[in-house]
C-alpha cells in the first residue's frame, strides 16, 4: 500500500511540474486542495483567490523549459504524505528575455481526499544557487 500512495505522490508532483511547464492554470489548480497553500521564497505565503492570481500571473508572464524533478524522501503516514524535492529548470519571459537557469528545493505535503486522490495542501520552497 505505501509504495502505490509513494507512486501516487509521484505522479500528482509530476504533474505539478507539467502544469507549470504548459502553463495550464486549471490542470494546476485541480492538483490542489481546497485550503492549499503555497510558500514561495522571499514571499508571503499564498492561498485561496490571491494564490490563483499570483500563480495565473506566472504563468502568463513566464515559459519554463528544460525542466527536471527529482523526488527526494517521502513519508506517507495514514492520509497524510511529506514529499522533499528538488527541481532545475529554465525560465524565459514570454514577453522576451534571456533564459535564467534556476534551481530549487522544496517539501510538499499532500493529503488524501475523501475519494482516494491525493492533492498538495502545503508547497515551500527555496531558490539555490545554480
């Protein structure tokens, strides 16, 4: 059971980074749940219509490519799952710009729904050097 929920994990960051990467705001949100929120760095913390603004912001104005996830360690404990992470990539403003190689490092914590899908509640990160 613990290594199809760690699989399940998997595939909801993934998923997170797809969003993020085709700039899908509706696939990104229905990864979420209800009462997420997000912790970006050097930031407030955001959740409910200012998270959807902040985030559909970003991803109107920028184009991530060349991107790699790597799943750290994942503790999953009844409906509850950490999930440590670290992410490179490649941002462009679509309005033109040199490409920025950058890096992060992070934890979610995902819960699982009522109807067995597992959604993000928590997302912190922080930006290193690249």
């Amino acid at each position: 059971m613990i290594e199809s929920d760690r699989q399940q994990v998997f595939a909801v960051t993934e998923a997170e980074l797809s969003a993020i990467q085709s700039s899908d705001t509706e696939k990104y949100f229905s990864l979420l749940s209800d009462d997420a929120t997000l912790s970006p760095p050097n930031a407030a913390s955001k959740t409910g219509a200012e998270l959807r603004r902040w985030l559909s912001e970003f991803l109107e104005q920028v184009a991530i490519e060349r991107a790699k996830l790597v799943h750290g360690e994942t503790w999953i404990r009844d409906d509850l799952a950490c999930h440590e992470y670290t992410c490179r990539w490649t941002a462009t403003r679509k309005s033109g710009g040199t490409p920025t190689a950058m890096a992060f490092k992070g934890m979610h914590v995902l819960r699982r729904e009522p109807g067995g899908q597992w959604r993000i509640v928590r997302n912190i990160w922080n930006v290193d050097p690249v």
